[in-house]
C-alpha cells in the first residue's frame, strides 16, 4: 500500500536486495510467513540467521493474535446486542445464551492478550539484544582501533575529559546568547515606543512652531514700537533743544538794543 502496489513494492524490493540493504525472508514453520529484513543504517545487511526466521515467525504470531482479538471483540459485540434485544422481547433463556457467550468471549479475550503480551515482551527483549550486540560490537572495535594506532586509555579519558569541558562551556554561551536575545527584544520593544511618542510629538511641533513664530513677531513688532517711540523723544528733545538756544539768544540781542539807545540819547543831551 505504502509503495503504490505489487509491482513497485517488488521493484523496490530488487533495487534494496542489489544494494545489499534489504533480504527476502520465508518460513514455513506451519504456515507460509514472508518478510523482509532491511537495513536502517549505512551499512549493507549481513547474512541471515536463524534468529531472523524467529523473529519473523514471531511477528507472524502477534499478527494472528490481533487479528484474534478483533475477531472476539466483533462476537462480543454481536453477543450482547442478541442479549439486550432478547431481554425487550422477554425471552430470558436466549438472553441467558448470549451473556453466557459474552463471558466467554471476555475470557478468550484475556488469554490472548496475555499471550500476545508474551510474544511483545519476547520481541522487545531481541531488539534490545541486537542493540547491545550493536553496542558491544562498537566497544570492540574502537578498543581494536585504540591498539591498533597506540592510543593510551588516560589520553582518551583526557580527550573526552576536554570534550565534556567544550560542551559545557559551549552550553553556558548558548544561555548567555539566549537571555541577551530577550534582552535585546525587549530593548527593541522600548525602542518602538519611544519611535511612536516621537512621532506623536513630532506632529504636534506644526501647532507649537507657530505659535512661536507668532510670539516672535509679537516680540518684534513690540520691539519696533518701542524704537519708534524712543526715535520721536529723541526728535522731540532735539526741537527743545533749539527752540531754547533760539529764545537765549533772542535774550541776548535785546539788553545789546537798549544799551546803544541809551548812548544816542546821551550824545543828543551833550
């Protein structure tokens, strides 16, 4: 189904088996059982074993047992439905009939859940073995490797020792990184505030501009009246000014009249 039919799951079962990542299995322990090992990881799959025919008889069980179970589950069902409507009708007898498959059912139930739990429990105990066969399989080989090259234990344990120190240390600058990154979002968040007030205030500078200007001219105009009045008492005072040396002088020249009066008068008597 996951492959879009018999003929492509075939194809594609060729092209793994050339490729070495993939094998056809079949046992017939008591019945035909077909499967396929295939491998998860880089490298290609070794020969089979005895061990994969199990296992594969072993999934083939724990199909049958659900396949099983959904079948008791379907007579349970229809057993208590036989139930309930013979109980409408009145017939207690055929009521008594199915509960009594209903149990029945519930008990055959039981057994092959515990047995299928048997076989999974089998099954995860293979799949951990086969981890640690894989784990073991590691260990030797990089021990192999390790005396191979000439490598010393304690310049590992340094190695590694140096290792943990890096990912520590890369982990705390991971946490430094993070909390300035909230940081500096949250400075940002700020920032944009501040953006709209200035923009806010920067609208409002128009009205508060000319009112200014208007002060200004205010000022100005002011300003100008108070020179214009200081320029007419500076013309004023400067008139004063020569309208009293005219009335001076008009004082000096008079006395000099009667003086050369009184001389003619003096000359005429002699």
């Amino acid at each position: 189904e996951l492959s879009g039919g018999f003929k492509e799951a075939h194809a594609v079962l060729n092209h793994l088996s050339e490729c070495g990542k993939a094998k056809y299995l079949v046992t017939n322990k008591k019945d035909l059982m077909e499967g396929v090992k295939v491998s998860l990881s880089a490298r290609a799959l070794s020969g089979t074993t005895s061990l994969d025919f199990d296992v594969l008889h072993l999934i083939g069980t724990v199909e049958k047992l659900e396949h099983q179970l959904n079948v008791i589950d379907q007579r349970w069902k229809r057993s208590r439905e036989s139930a309930l409507a013979s109980l409408k009708l009145g017939n207690k007898q055929v009521a008594l009939r199915c509960s009594r498959e209903m149990k029945l059912a519930s008990l055959s139930r039981e057994k092959c859940t515990a047995l299928l739990n048997r076989v999974e429990e089998v099954l995860a105990i293979i799949s951990d073995a086969e981890a640690s066969k894989e784990v073991s399989e590691a260990i030797r080989i990089g021990t192999q490797a390790i005396k191979e090259n000439g490598i010393n234990y304690d310049e590992v344990e340094l190695c590694l020792q140096e290792l943990n120190e890096c990912v520590e240390s890369q982990k705390q600058i991971d946490e430094i990184l993070g909390s300035n990154v909230a940081v500096a979002e949250i400075d940002d968040e700020d920032i944009e505030d501040e953006l709209k007030k200035l923009e806010l205030n920067f609208a409002e500078v128009p009205t508060e501009t000319s009112t200014s200007h208007s002060a200004v001219d205010a000022v100005v105009a002011g300003g100008q009246e108070t020179t214009d009045a200081m320029s007419d008492s500076l013309a004023n005072l400067h008139i004063s000014h020569h309208a009293r040396k005219d009335l001076e002088a008009e004082h000096v020249v008079e006395p000099m009249g009667d003086s050369s009066n009184d001389v003619n008068r003096e000359a005429a008597l002699a």
